[in-house]
C-alpha cells in the first residue's frame, strides 16, 4: 500500500465512531383532513408544509431563498442553501384549481428563480432564466401567479446556476390534491425528497463540483439515523410521494413489508389498468415516483434506497479490497502513526458505529445506529416504517415489541436434531 492509500483508510478509520442516541422525533400526530374527499393533509418527516393566506379567490405564499444552518445528521451540520429556514424547502400543498401567488424573495449572493417542476402553467411562470424570465437578483422579490390546473405531486427547484444551487439543498415538494378523489382514501400521506451531498470530512460547505463520489445520502435532507419514521397503522392504506432532486444518481427505493404499486408520477396518474406490483420503485434524477400500499404486518419495516452506497454515510470509496485480508499487522504497524487506526471492509462494518474510533470534527458515523438487537449498519437514503395497531399512541421513537417466538434467532440443538440438519455439513 502507498502512502496515499493509507491516507484514505485513515479517512475510513475516522469517518466511523460511536454510536450516539440520535433517534429522530417521530411526526406521528394524527393525520388531518385539508382537501375535498376526506383526502388527508400531507406529512413531510422532518420538514413542514409553506403557510398559505387566503387573499379574495387566491392563496398566497411566501419563499425566501437564503443560506442556513442545517444538520445533516448529528453531528454533521452544514452551510446549505435553502427555502424559509430548511432544506427541503416546505412542502406547498394545495388542491387542484387553487389559483397562487406566490412571492420569492432572493436572499442569496447570487441570482436564482424557482421553477415548478411538472406543473403546466402558463410559459412566463416556469421559472427558467433567461429563457422564460430574468434572474431574481439578490435582494430582490419575484411574484409567481398562475393555477394549478392539474392534481399531482411536482416539485420546485431554481433554474439558474442549478449544478451549485442544486447541490446545496435547494428543492422542496408540490402536492395538489384532486378536486374529486378518485380511488379508495388514503390514511396516511408523506412527501419525501431524495438527495446527495458530498461533504469532505471536517467541511462546512457541500461540494457543488461532486460528480459521482457523493457521500451522505438523505431523505428530507436527513442521513439516518436522523430520519424521522413513518409511522402508520395495521390495515391502513398509506401513500408515499418521493422526488429525486439530486445532481447525479438515481434512488431505487426498495420497501420491506409491504407490495406497493405506482399510482402517480410527475407526470399525472398511472391508469389503475397499468399499475402493478413492485416492492422497488426506481426514482430518477428530476422526478416523482408516489405509489400506495395497505400494511397487513405490524412492525419496524426498512425503506431505503437498494444502491448499496446510498446507505452508507460518509464513506471513502477508492481504497483496496480487503475482504479476506489479515489486516492485523497493518494496525499495528499505522496505530502508532494513526492513534485509533483500524483497516476497514474485512469483516463486514456493521459494529463500526459501535467502536467508538475517534473522527474529524463535523463528520458523522459511516453506518447507521442502535437498534434494539444491534447497531444498524445502514445510514443515509434509510428510514422506518413503524406499523403499529395503535399508530397515534407511537411516537416514533420505540421499537417494535415481537412477539414471543417471532425472531429469527440461534437453532436450538434439539430442534437442527430433530429436523436431520448438520451445521458440519453442506446441504
Ligand atoms: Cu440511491
């Protein structure tokens, strides 16, 4: 191994520490009733719904773009760029014919605008610089007016400098309810938004140059364990929207649980004729994926993305394969350099955010965090789905009580006995 190699174990080493009691605050307040049908208000874990006023016929809201503080994860906090004191920017909801006026104000060092993504509006309205407008320059107030003809889940972003403002958190979600409901109600409805950042170690500014080595994934611009769960009921039919606002990459978001099926994208409604069962829905970059599921199995149930970086967090990816290696001389010989060094990929890394290794200040653990049998060694694009038979007496941050007999757990001698099964031998 060359010097530089061992640099970026060291990064390796540094990037996994101790697990710390970062369980996110559940958002398991009783769902709301807000549009036509019964239809209910839209939760967005870990972020908020834009106020709307009502003025004569039209609602109006306020977005303010500016620089802000933001943890990623505990931890890891960072000078984002975002909308009203958040990344994602709140959710705007609506139903379907509300005419808007929404007002954004540039706060940023540089120009900006917000295009809504996936919402047919008149031409002047689609916020793309210098094509359809001018730049809203810093300090100034734009005003957006238009109706939202049609009922969907979209998204806003800025359409100008987007590689940078982009990359630095700048999104939100758009839901509008229909007018008239088709389809049987939905009990619970949550809007997440997938994104990327690359955030060297010790850095306070994500990396806007980030092409393919980007390192903390998140939902709602949080890392697990930092996200909060969804936390639903037994039997109830749960809907969940999920935009892909990040620069590069793709998020095949893969549901443990539960069989699901694409009702809507960005787009508008997939015809009930065309839907059909996936556990996996791909969400590419620049758009929406909502799909729908009834839970039948109580439970702490996984959803995160299936690409096996996207849950890790903070990670270095170019170092040597060591699976198989018998690093132990490695560590003796790098621990008087490196005070805490320990050679990475060998074993599995699911204990790494047990070990306690020191890290760099402002970085978070590689892997995820405790759970009620062991640290769990996925982070970032990961969250819970807590399905519980009384969901509004969960606040999210328990654990799913298994009934006795119900965990996969050590064979019982007896039992491998009685069955014909030998450890010793395969198959
Ligand atoms: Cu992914």
């Amino acid at each position: 191994m060359n010097r530089r190699e061992l640099m970026q174990l060291g990064v390796m080493a540094g990037g996994a520490l101790a697990a710390r009691d970062v369980l996110a605050k559940a958002v398991a307040a009783p769902p709301v009733v807000v549009a036509p049908g019964g239809q209910r208000a839209v939760v967005t874990p870990n972020g908020s719904t834009l106020p709307l006023k009502q003025v004569g016929g039209v609602k109006v809201g306020h977005l303010v773009a500016h620089e802000l503080e933001h943890e990623l994860a505990p931890g890891l906090t960072i000078k984002a760029w975002g909308y009203n004191g958040s990344t994602p920017g709140p959710t705007i909801e609506v139903t379907e014919g509300d005419r808007v006026r929404l007002y954004v104000t540039n706060r940023l060092p540089e120009p900006t605008t917000v295009h809504w993504h996936g919402v047919i509006l008149p031409n002047g309205m689609d916020g793309v610089s210098g094509l359809t407008q001018k730049p809203i320059a810093p300090g100034q107030t734009f005003l957006y007016e238009f109706t939202f003809k049609s009922a969907g889940t979209f998204m806003y972003h800025p359409h100008y400098d987007e590689m940078t403002q982009m990359a630095l958190g700048m999104n939100g979600m758009i839901v509008v309810h229909p007018r008239a409901p088709k389809g049987p109600r939905v009990d619970r409805d949550f809007a997440l938004m997938a994104h990327e950042w690359l955030i060297h170690p010790g850095a306070a500014r994500p990396d806007p140059n980030a092409m393919g080595d980007f390192n903390v994934l998140t939902f709602n611009s949080k890392a697990y364990p930092a996200t909060a769960p969804l936390v639903m009921g037994v039997g109830e039919r749960v809907r969940v929207r999920i935009g892909n606002l990040s620069p590069m990459d793709h998020h095949p978001i893969h549901l443990h649980g539960v069989s699901a099926e694409l009702t809507w994208t960005d787009g508008g409604e997939v015809p009930p004729s065309a839907r059909h069962p996936e556990t996996t829905f791909l969400v590419p970059v620049g758009s929406v994926r909502v799909f729908e599921f009834v839970t039948t199995e109580p439970g702490d149930w996984a959803m995160h993305c299936h690409m096996t970086h996207h849950v890790m967090n903070q990670m270095g990816h170019g170092f040597p394969v060591m699976v198989g290696a018998d690093a132990r001389r490695i560590d003796r010989r790098v621990q008087p350099l490196v005070p805490g060094y320990m050679t990475m990929g060998q074993d599995g890394m699911g204990a790494m955010s047990e070990m306690g290794m020191k890290m760099p200040l402002n970085s978070i653990p590689m892997l995820g965090g405790p759970g009620p049998f062991a640290s769990i060694d996925m982070g970032g694009m990961f969250t819970v789905l807590k399905v519980r038979a009384r969901p509004d007496q969960e606040d999210g941050t328990g654990w799913y009580q298994h009934p006795r007999g119900t965990v996969a757990e050590l064979a019982p001698a007896e039992r491998l006995a009685a069955d014909g099964i030998d450890p010793a031998r395969q198959g």
